[in-house]
C-alpha cells in the first residue's frame, strides 16, 4: 500500500474518532448522568485528542508522492 492510500486510512480513522467523540458527548449531556456520565465524557475526550494528534500527524507530513512504490 502506498502512503498517500495509508495516509488516507489514518485520515479516516481521525475522522471516524471525532464522529465518536461529539455522538458520545452528545448522549453523555443528553441522557446520562453521574458516574457514568463523567466516564463517557473522558472517553470523548480521549478520542478528540487522539484524532487531533492523527490530524497533526497528517498535516505535518505534508504530501506524499502521486506515485506508488
């Protein structure tokens, strides 16, 4: 696999943790509370950072070749 298609799924997976991050901080405001609503928040928030540390990574790494190798 090249890295630009890699790079792509890395992108993806940035974007999918922050669909994740905003649903559960949603339903954790919404619906739950207590214990169990601090828990999930961390857990948004964990994956907030983690897709804007894949967001950095991507960013910083600038393009990558059009070709494949």
């Amino acid at each position: 696999m090249s890295d630009a298609m890699m790079n792509m799924w890395i992108s993806f997976i940035g974007l999918f943790l922050m669909f994740v991050s905003v649903v559960t901080a949603i339903v954790s405001r919404e619906k739950l509370s207590g214990f169990l609503q601090k828990v999930v928040l961390v857990f948004s928030f964990l994956c907030l950072v983690v897709s804007g540390l894949i967001v950095f990574y991507i960013v910083i790494g600038g393009p990558t070749s059009t070709h494949g190798s």
